[in-house]
C-alpha cells in the first residue's frame, strides 16, 4: 500500500491509522489499559510490517466506551460484555430500520 492509498483511507472507520501511543493519548487512558481490553479480546488491533499495534476510530469508540464502564467501577470482563451487547443491539437496530425502510406497505399485494 502506497502512501496515496493510505490518505484516501482515512475516512474509513476500519482503517488502522492510530498508533497505541496516539490511541492512548486520543483517549486520556494509558496504553496498558488497550493492553488489557485486547487481551480481553474485546478489540483485536491490527498490527504493522514492523509488529506495532494499529487501532481503528472505530476500536477507538469501542476502547472509550470500555473505559467509560470501567472507570464507573466495571470490572473489564464484563465491560467486554456490555460492549460487545451494546455493538451487536446497535447492528440490530440498524438492520430492522432498514427492513422498514425497504419493505412494502401493509395494504400492498405482496405484503403477508
């Protein structure tokens, strides 16, 4: 990958462009914290040619709302838990909004 190809990726969400030591610094938690919910196995950081881990925004708002849970006083499993409950409630809803959105009117013929 060329550095071109790199700066027209950084719109994406999935994208790993953030170092550890940025990630830490993004979300004012310390680099043993994304350590631990990696370890955890809530976010996998992707890692690069020379073995560093790289995080995505999307990691990064998985990693702040982790954190959110533990500094209320969770205790890191079960933030993983909450977490990927939350993720997994919020595909859910947007898959039946966009049932709705696509499927026919109730009066319509092909509608059970």
């Amino acid at each position: 990958m060329t550095a071109d190809d790199s700066f027209g990726r950084l719109d994406d969400d999935d994208y790993p462009a953030y170092t550890m030591g940025r990630a830490a610094e993004m979300l004012n938690t310390t680099q043993g914290f994304l350590r631990a919910i990696g370890e955890a196995r809530l976010i996998t950081p992707l890692r690069s040619a020379g073995g560093h881990r790289r995080y995505s925004r999307y990691q990064l708002r998985i990693a702040a709302r982790a954190r959110e849970l533990v500094d209320a006083g969770t205790p890191v499993e079960a933030a993983r838990r909450i977490v990927i409950l939350e993720d997994q409630l919020e595909e859910a809803r947007r898959i039946n909004a966009e049932y709705h959105r696509t499927a026919k009117p109730a009066g319509s013929p092909l509608a059970s």
